[in-house]
C-alpha cells in the first residue's frame, strides 16, 4: 500500500539531480519516480558514501530544463540495495525540505500533465 500524501510519476533517464551530503558532491544522479513533495533517486552502489536514512541533501538541484530552477534541501526518508553487495545501484526515497511554493507548485503541475487519467 502506498502510503504517500502526493502522486508519484515515472520518469525517464534525463531526469537527473546534483547535491551534497556532508560536503561530498553526488552528481548526475538519476531520478525513478518524482512527485511534488519528493523522488526517489538511484545513486551508483560504489557512490555511496554517507546516504543513510535522516541525511541531509544539501544544494538539491534538477539538471533538467523542464523542471524547476533553483536550490533546496532534502532529506532521506528511505535506502534500499546497501545490504546487497553484488548490486550496481542503490535507491534511495527523498522529502523536499522548505521548497518555495513556485517549486513545488511546477513540480505538481508536471506530475498532474503526466499522469494518465484513472479508469473508474
């Protein structure tokens, strides 16, 4: 069951996001699903250095024209994949913390112009 308050949609390859987690950059980081409050994001498993559950994910940007522009905080809610050496990713559920309401608003427009109608 899906407990989120917000839609998620999939999203393809171009989406990308940079941040830092303790100083260490994370670049060119692919997003799996997005939604106005939070993605989720796969990060390559040799990468992984500092993600953890709680951790801060500071200067958050979209390395997507369609998205929006500016910077924000987040935070992991979420990691799955750490425990299996033998994978090639790990994944990992974000929050958005404090976006400006612009951010979040283009962020629900876009999850809104993707989402196929729902068959009642």
């Amino acid at each position: 069951m899906d407990k989120r308050l917000q839609p998620r949609v999939p999203v393809g390859p171009q989406f990308r996001v940079r941040f830092q987690i303790g100083g260490h950059p994370y670049t060119n980081i692919s997003v799996s699903n997005l939604g106005p409050d939070g993605c989720c994001i796969e990060i390559p498993a040799q990468s992984v250095s500092g993600l953890r559950t709680r951790a801060l994910l500071e200067g958050w940007k979209f390395v997507n024209p369609a998205m929006p522009r500016g910077t924000i905080n987040a935070k992991v809610v979420w990691v799955r994949g750490q425990e299996n050496p033998g994978k090639d990713s790990v994944e990992s559920g974000i929050r958005f913390l404090d976006a400006p309401m612009d951010f979040t608003r283009r962020l629900a427009s876009y999850v809104r112009a993707v989402t196929p109608p729902s068959v009642s």
